[in-house]
C-alpha cells in the first residue's frame, strides 16, 4: 500500500492557486485598502464613494495578481525559499504595477496615480502576507497537525464490535469458511482504524475496507441491508485521507437501516469532476429518529479532518431530501505527484 | 435425584438471524444443564409479543435494541398479561441499560454469550417487576410506538399515532382514539414525559394530541373559560385557565 509521508517537511510558499489561500490574500488587501481609504478621508459619507473609485483599479490588479501567482507558481516553488520569496514580491508588485499603466488612463482619474506608490503598497502588503503564510505553516506544522489528527482518530462502534463477533461465533459451526473470511474482515477493518489516519491513501484502498466492513454488516443483517454501487467514473488513483467513506457508510447502516425492519438501500457513488472528486452516500430516513448526536459527532471528525489536509478545497455537506439522507463530500483531485503537504495546502 | 423439571419453554427474540442462531447453539450445548425447548424464534418486539399469546411460553430472550418496536417496549406489553413469561434481556453493548439493569437486580446477557452465564440466568429467570421495568424504560428513554391494555386476558396494543387525548379518571386513565376508549393503568406525569413531543396538556386532568387540535373557542358566559376540539372528536374538552396560554404559544410555534 503507498502512503506519502510529509513529516520534516520545511517551510515552503504557498500554493497560490489554492482558494483558501486566494480568501485569505483578497481578504487582507481588502481590509488594507478599506482602512487607507479610511485614514484618507476621515468622513463616512466619503468613504463609500472613494472606496468604489479605488476598486475600479485595485480590484483588477488583484485578480490579475492572484491569476499571475497561481500561473508562476509551480516555478516559485521550485526555488529555494529566499528566492521564491524574493520573486514572489517582484511578480506581486510588478503587476499591480502594469495594470495601473494600463487602466488608470481609461478609468480617467482626475490625479495620475503615482506609480511608486502602488508599488510599495504591494510590495509591503506582499512581505506581510507572506511573513503571515510563515508562521501559519509553522504554526500548522506536521508535528503539531498530525497530534491534532491523532485526536480525530476514528474509533470502533463498539455496538457494531460485538455484535460482528456474535455473528462471526455463529457461524464458526455451519459455515467456517465464511467465518474466516468475517474475520480477515474484521481484521483489515482494525488495522485500518489503528493506523495512523494522517496519512493519504489510494481511493480504491479506502473503497476496498468499505467493501470489507459492509460484508460484516450484511452477516448480521442479512437481506435487510442492500447496497448501491456506483463506482465505475471512480478515480482509483486518487488520494484521500484514510477512513472517510467508511465512517460515513457505518452512519448509514447504523442510522438510516438498522432501525428499519425491513432494512433499506445504501448508495454509494464515487465519481471525479474536473479537479474534485465526489462521495455521495445516501441512506433512507428512519420514521423515528434515534439520536442523531452519534451521527454529528462522526460527521465533525470527517470534516475536521478533511480541513486539516486540504483546507478550504474540500467540503462535507449534508443533504436531507425527504425520506433520503445524503451526505456530498467533495475533495480535490491528487495523485501521487500532486500530494498535499499535511495540514495545509499552503506549504507546496 | 430430583424428579426432572419439563424443560423450559423459550422464546428467542433478536432481529439478527446470526444471533438467533448462535444462542440455538449455545443453548444446544448446555442442554444437559439446562433443559430447554425452544418454541419459537421472533424478529422484533410485535411479532414476540403475537407468539407469546399463541402458545404458552416460560421465558423470553429479548434482545434491546430492535427496530420497530425494541425489548423494552416488548417487555413493557409482556407484562399486560395476567401470567407473564420470565424475561431475560440482551444486549450487545449498551452502557447506560447495563448500569440501569445492575440498579435494579434484574438479570441480562451480553453478546456474544456465554454458555455458563446463559445457564445461570435462565435458572434464575424471573418476572420483571413493574418498577423495575419503569426504571429501566427510564434510564433509556425512548416513547413506545403502543400503549397496551389486557382486554379478556390477550394484550390489545393501541399505536400511539392513533390517540387523540389520554385523560386521567381516579384510578385509570381513558385512552381515546377515533373508534373508542381503553382504560389503561398509567401515570399521566409519566405519560407527558414520555410523549411530550406528540402530546401537550391542556387541563390537570388531560393530554391532547398535538397535530389533533382542530378548534379553540370560548365557552360562552365564561369570561376565560375555553374549550378545544379535536380532529374527528365532537367531544368538548375543558382547557384549564393555568395552561391556556402556554398552549396558545406551542400552537403559534407549530
């Protein structure tokens, strides 16, 4: 099985192409501008109006400087960190730069807008948001990240361990070969709950311990549990974290089919998008729900962990249609040469 | 030697065929020990609750955690009958019922079972007594799906969704539903806590079926008199002064 290690990893610049990232710089320069604007004018009925005036240039040069920092960026990444630094304000200034020469004529602004100015804004603003992406990596450093993972553990129902074990003691009589085969089961289940879950696996790993987990729920439960797979756009190759199907599939079984008598279906559809990949499962809604506490719980865990590798790229989102519950988790697309660094996609 | 007991008549209930089929088997195993005839096998609580009226039985194996209707409930049903079978629960895991079973000294099994710890409790198996059982519904609180009463010496269970108002008559309560009346012998304080997402009060004496109401009036010549009509019921009931205005507010927040 391979697994992409990124411990020692030293701080690196971040991935400009990234949303989280993009939020956070748009964010900052934002706040920069309002708060120029503010010292400027000292008067709230000016603002509004010298703000707008402001973003008719600044708002293109920062699109366009995000756009050139995500297009350069596999090339600054590649320099060592004092350079890819130093480049990385050169290319932040010198766009905000050029797209002044080009748009502060059209838009007629009654003053010329001092080029050096410009500059040295981006210039300051580019070395405090990278001074902030530092410590942010640090601050998220594997180490620490990977503690916080180790918190998020995924943890065995122990309702679902023993009643595996009952079914498994009930068959060792009538049918050894499929106790044996419950028992492998359970086995590549707990190695994989006792594994440190920081690491990426191959999708098809992760779809293979979901398989062997939902062959010991149909033990117990017989025909009252049926399965949908939709798995044949699927993305073997891709990586994700480990043990996020597979929890996500034991809250369907334990919610939306054991409480129902005559069972229900359970569908499971894998496909890749563009750059995302998407998992979709959907169970029925029993009448009378049962606590649905357990069920958060689990469904936090995902999402915490899902941030913690791909920050603000994946999503977790629950869709209660009716008389089906869906739960729609989107991550990005990764392969082996593409692996984020734990923790945090800024640290490419 | 004594003289031999006839075995033991036993009713396995689980909604797991692999369950049911392991404690066949460890039954099998003990039979010297323990002598046993298994008269049946049920899936949930209703089908348990039919085959226990079908044929006589001495103890029931009852599983908690069914869908439908769950081993509590069934147990809760089981002792509507004039003679009721020994109960055994079981459960797989299931901290707060185990804590609340040790509480009250009633006797259960863990899955997978033991052959020494199924024969020890079948030995001593008895009728859950009527506290004990409130205690333990109490410590696992979830509203049954029927009430029951024994008409004629069979258990008539009548599904929650079906009851329109529940009131409290000296030493009974009258359940209502659309078609007619069961007196049954519950607390109405124990009644509300355990539904009171279906039904609210509306006077000291009476509980109504929320999604029921159909019209609130004054009763005329009475300045704060009023009165509360309900689906498919002609009937009048009294709303006290004391709970007009709380009910006023949980109709607004439906």
């Amino acid at each position: 099985m391979e697994r992409w290690n990124h411990n020692n990893r030293h701080v690196a610049l971040p991935n400009f192409c990234h949303l989280g990232v993009n939020l956070r710089i748009a964010l900052t320069v934002e706040a920069a501008l309002a708060a120029m604007v503010i010292v400027r004018t000292l008067d709230f009925d000016a603002f509004g109006e010298q703000f707008l005036t402001l973003s008719a240039l600044a708002q293109p040069a920062l699109l366009l400087t995000l756009l050139a920092l995500c297009a350069a960026g596999r090339g600054l990444r590649t320099l060592p960190y004092r350079a890819g630094v130093i480049a990385t304000l050169l290319l932040g200034a010198a766009v905000p730069a050029a797209t002044t020469v080009w748009l502060g004529p059209l838009l007629g602004e009654p003053r010329p807008i001092a080029l050096l100015s410009v500059m040295a804004f981006a210039l300051l603003l580019g070395a405090l948001l990278l001074g902030y992406f530092n410590l942010r990596a640090r601050a998220l450093s594997p180490a620490i990240t990977e503690a916080r993972l180790e918190a998020l553990q995924a943890r065995i129902r122990p309702h679902f361990l023993f009643n595996s074990l009952n079914a498994v003691l009930s068959l060792v009589r009538s049918d050894p070969r499929r106790a044996e085969h419950a028992l492998e089961n359970m086995a590549d289940l707990f190695r994989a709950v006792m594994r440190n879950t920081s690491q990426l696996v191959p999708l098809e790993d992760e779809v293979a311990l979901t398989r062997a987990y939902l062959e010991l729920e149909q033990l117990r439960l017989g025909e009252r549990l049926r399965i949908a797979w939709h798995l044949d756009q699927m993305p073997s190759e891709a990586l994700i974290p480990s043990l996020v199907i597979q929890p996500l599939v034991e809250n369907a079984v334990y919610h939306g089919i054991e409480p129902l008598p005559d069972g229900g279906e359970i569908s499971l559809d894998i496909h890749r998008s563009g750059d995302k990949v998407h998992v979709v499962v959907r169970n029925p809604v029993a009448a009378q729900g049962s606590s649905h506490k357990g069920n958060r719980i689990a469904l936090d865990n995902i999402r915490e962990r899902l941030q913690l590798h791909f920050d603000l790229d994946a999503q977790l989102k629950l869709e209660p249609q009716g008389a089906v519950y869906q739960v729609h988790i989107v991550m990005p697309y990764t392969h082996e040469r593409t692996a984020p660094a734990l923790a945090s996609a800024h640290r490419r | 030697m004594n003289a031999p007991h006839p075995p033991l008549r036993l009713l396995i209930v689980d909604d797991e065929a692999p369950a049911r089929r392991r404690l066949r088997d460890v039954l099998m195993d003990c039979a010297d020990r323990l002598p046993v005839e298994i008269v049946g096998e049920a899936g949930n609580g209703l089908d348990a609750l039919d085959q226990v009226q079908r044929q006589p039985v001495d103890a029931v194996l009852l599983d908690i955690r069914m869908p439908g209707m769950d081993g509590l409930e069934c147990a809760a049903h089981l002792n509507q009958l004039s003679n009721p079978p020994a109960i055994i629960f079981s459960t797989a895991y299931d901290a707060y019922a185990c804590q609340a079973f040790d509480l009250n000294a009633v006797d259960y099994l863990v899955k997978p079972v033991r052959a020494d710890r199924l024969v020890r409790a079948m030995s001593r198996a008895r009728r859950l007594n009527a506290a004990a059982l409130d205690d333990l519904r109490a410590a696992h609180p979830k509203a049954r799906m029927h009430l029951s009463v024994n008409e004629k010496g069979r258990i008539v269970l009548i599904p929650v969704p079906d009851i329109l108002y529940l009131r409290a008559e000296l030493k009974y309560i009258t359940v209502r539903t659309a078609t007619r009346e069961f007196l049954i012998e519950e607390s109405l304080t124990r009644l509300e806590a355990e539904f009171g997402e279906t039904f609210v009060r509306i006077h000291r004496n009476c509980l109504v079926a929320r999604e029921r109401i159909r019209e609130i009036g004054k009763l005329p010549g009475d300045e704060d008199g009023h009165f509360l009509r309900l689906d498919g019921l002609d009937e009048r009931l009294t709303v006290s002064r004391r709970q007009y205005s709380a009910l006023r507010e949980k109709i607004r927040s439906i």
